[in-house]
C-alpha cells in the first residue's frame, strides 16, 4: 500500500504547492523544484528526534490498531489534502480522516521515507525515493487513490 500511496501523496503535494498563492511557476518541472525548496525548508525546522509521548486519552475508533486496507487523498478548496485511511472487514467499516496542509504532508512523506528504510520492506522504485516524492504520475503509471 506504502508503494502506491507515497507517489500519490508526492503528486498531490505538488499540486497542493501549486495552489498556493505566489509559489505557481510556469512549467511542472520549476513547479517540483519550488516544491523541493519548500520541502528542504519544512524539514531544516522541523522537529523529528523528540519522542512522541501519549496521554492516556479517548480512542474515536476503539482501542484495536486500524489495519488501512483502503486509502483516498482529495485536494480540498482550503488548500489541504483530505487523507482517508479505512479498514474495511466484511460489513463493517472504520475511517481516519485527516486535513493536511502543505507542511504537515512534507513530515509525513518524510516520516514514511524513514519508516520504508529501516522496515527493509525491499521498495527500491525510483518513486520510493525522497527526491522524486514530488514527481507526478504518468498516464503509463496513473495514481490508484483519488485526488
């Protein structure tokens, strides 16, 4: 699921960058690279080595892990991207939804990046790689989730 959702999540972060007000450019190719400018700039300043420390807390969706075995991105008119992960097991169904802006989609493509190096899950796709998450889908490799 990783392989096909981070492509996905690189194309509509280009997207997302597109839309935002002065950062357009005039090709795809300037346009990943003020994306790439913006994603080096959110990671010089962001947090990744303080431990996440939980509270004990409510759980909305019960206290089992969810098993994503579904995933939809869509481009809102707010200027984020709605992330749906689902579990679908037979006639029931549960659901995470999450908002994204710009930043906080950079940390997660980053995040996810760490997680397949030190998972050795063996996805050696050029698309797996940090540097081409911004690249877009071709009509040869269409993207499997909405956007």
């Amino acid at each position: 699921m990783v392989a096909r959702l981070l492509p996905a999540m690189g194309h509509s972060l280009v997207k997302l960058e597109a839309s935002q007000p002065g950062v357009a450019a005039a090709d795809a190719n300037s346009q990943r690279i003020l994306t790439e400018i913006k994603r080096e700039a959110f990671l010089q300043n962001a947090d990744f080595t303080t431990p996440y420390t939980s509270k004990p807390g409510p759980y909305p969706l019960g206290s089992q892990p969810l098993l994503v075995t579904d995933a939809q991105l869509s481009l809102q008119p707010s200027g984020s991207l709605q992330v749906v992960f689902q579990e679908k097991n037979g006639d029931s169904a549960h659901s995470c939804h999450l908002n994204l802006q710009a930043p906080l989609l950079h940390g997660l493509i980053h995040l996810l990046h760490q997680t397949i190096a030190k998972a050795d899950w063996g996805l050696s796709s050029p698309l797996m790689h940090e540097d081409s998450a911004s690249e877009p889908f071709s009509d040869t490799n269409p993207a499997p989730y909405k956007h």
